[in-house]
C-alpha cells in the first residue's frame, strides 16, 4: 500500500510468534478475532490498525502460542475479498479432545470428529463461520 493511505498506526508493532505466521484476509477481520478469542482462546497481540473508513488493515492474534496475523480485504490495493481455500490451520495441542470440542461449541461446523488416527494422535477438523478450515491435533490421553 502506499504512504498516502490513512491509516490509524500502532506506535510499535507486536513481535510475532512462530517460524510461519499465517496472514487471513477476511470480510470481517474483527468479527473474527472476537470469534477466536472465544473459539481458540486467542488473545490479541498489540493495537488493531485501521484505515480511515474503519476496515482493519493490521491486527496480530496469538493462538496456541503461535501469531495470526488478520486484515479485511482491500480491493483498491489489490486485496479483494476470496473465500479461504485449499489449506488447514493445523494447531498441535495439549487436549485435542476439549480444543476441539471448544471450537463447535463456539460455532465452528464439524469437517472430520475427532478420532484416534493411524499416526497416533487424536485428529480432528472444523470449519469456523470465517471459512477458515482448523485442525487440532494431539497424543492419547
């Protein structure tokens, strides 16, 4: 984006978390953080930054010890809005069982129940309202 783009900026930017930071353009950027802040225990990492029409540009969350980065389309800088596709997020948890069952009880649909896999973990997959497809995975108890 260019400097002449509006925006409300953050004085520091939160570090990030993790070897990969995924970065989810969705219609409805702050819909979905309060979402996973239920849903996944997500907590917000530092100040959302916002363009002058209010869309959230920036905003950083951390998941399960890992950072998500969320914005909301931006079709005049080339970002236009299109559907999560051909991708999990996969979470290696503590209790797939109670993360799992967290997620549909917040509103997330079930892809795959969760079960004991020929790996060894349990394994399990949602879909969240955003269309972002959430696995979570962990030992046997």
């Amino acid at each position: 984006m260019s400097d002449a783009a509006s925006t409300n900026r953050p004085d520091t930017a939160p570090p990030l978390n993790g070897g990969v930071v995924p970065y989810l353009m969705l219609d409805g950027a702050a819909a979905a953080i309060d979402f996973y802040k239920g849903a996944l225990g997500a907590e917000e990492a530092g100040e959302r930054t916002r363009t002058e029409d209010g869309r959230i540009l920036n905003a950083c969350i951390d998941v399960n010890g890992g950072s998500v980065m969320l914005m909301d389309p931006m079709p005049e800088h080339s970002y236009p809005a299109v559907a999560p596709q051909a991708f999990n997020l996969h979470l290696q948890v503590d209790d797939a069982d109670r993360w799992f069952d967290r997620a549909v009880t917040a509103g997330c649909n079930v892809l795959m129940p969760i079960e004991l896999q020929f790996w060894g973990d349990r394994y399990g997959m949602v879909k969240d309202p955003h269309g972002v497809t959430w696995a979570f995975g962990s030992p046997p108890a």
